[in-house]
C-alpha cells in the first residue's frame, strides 16, 4: 500500500526548542503508526536529514512524504524520492553471512585438527614419560640390587680381614 501524506508538524513547537526535531521524528512515527495502522515505521535518510537541515531548534512546519508499506513495516521518504526496500540488502547480507559461517566452521575445523594433534603429541609424551619411570624403577632397584651386593662384599672382606688381624 502506497500513500502521500502532508504531516503538519506545528505540535513539535509546543516542545523545548532542544527537543524539537526529535519531536517531529517522534511525531511523523506516530502519525504513520495511526494512518498506515503499522508498528514498524522506518525514516528514510532524506526525510531525517530534511527535520535536522536546520538544527534541533527548528524544524519545518509540515513536511510532505512518500509511504510504502511492505512486509509489516513501512518505509517513509519525502515525496520525489525513490523508497529503497531492503530486500537487495538481506541478500547480500544473508550471502556474508553465509560466507562468514563457512569460514568460521573451517576455522573452528582447524582449531579442532590442531587441538587433536596436541592430544595426540601430550599422550605420546605421557606414554614416554611412563616408559622412563618404569625403566628408572627397574634402574634404580639394579642400582640397589648392586649396591646390597657391594655392601655385602665389603662386610665379608672386613669380617674376614678381622680373622686375619687377630
């Protein structure tokens, strides 16, 4: 549905002057609100940039616009100016989208295959680290193993260097 309105925007000076061209923007949504019976209203940038032109303090008294209503929203733009839908630009975006997902996945594809190896590299070195302690128990208990023997060996040598002494 299409429709040319002429918003009378003298309420807006009822305001503080610092708030008028929120005011009028406030106003224009409301008025589209009740006659374009929608909640969603979007303001294009021409209409913005004709409240605001003058500054906050001074909007224009009525401004004339071009309505379009269409899938649940309506978009407003002033009269001779062309309404951008913005369905060419939900394309684009769901195709970036798309792309970025991709290329997240592959990414999180490699952070997966980098974070296996390291698991692969930690067990294999905690495989080692148990072949070590297995193989310095067997040395250590050789090790005692010898040193028994040598004590044993130096406590007969001495036993029987006392028989000889005496």
């Amino acid at each position: 549905m299409e429709r040319i309105y002429t918003i009378p925007l003298r309420k807006v000076f009822r305001a503080p002057r610092t708030k008028r061209a929120k005011k009028a923007i406030t106003l224009i949504r409301e008025f589209l609100k009740r006659h374009m019976k929608c909640e969603e209203i979007v303001i294009g940038k021409s209409l913005n940039k004709t409240i605001w032109a003058r500054g906050i303090q001074k909007p224009p008294r009525k401004v004339r616009i071009h309505a379009l209503k269409h899938d649940g929203k309506v978009y407003a733009e002033l009269l001779g100016v062309d309404i951008k839908l913005p369905e060419k630009k939900k394309v684009e975006k769901e195709v970036k989208k798309e792309e970025k997902e991709s290329k997240v996945s592959e990414e999180e594809e490699k952070t997966e295959k980098k974070e296996e190896k390291v698991e692969e590299v930690k067990e294999e070195k905690s495989k080692e680290e148990a072949q070590i302690k297995k193989t310095k128990k067997v040395g250590k208990a050789k090790k005692k193993e010898e040193e028994n023997k040598k004590e044993e060996k130096n406590s007969e040598s001495e036993n029987a260097n006392e028989g000889k002494k005496v």
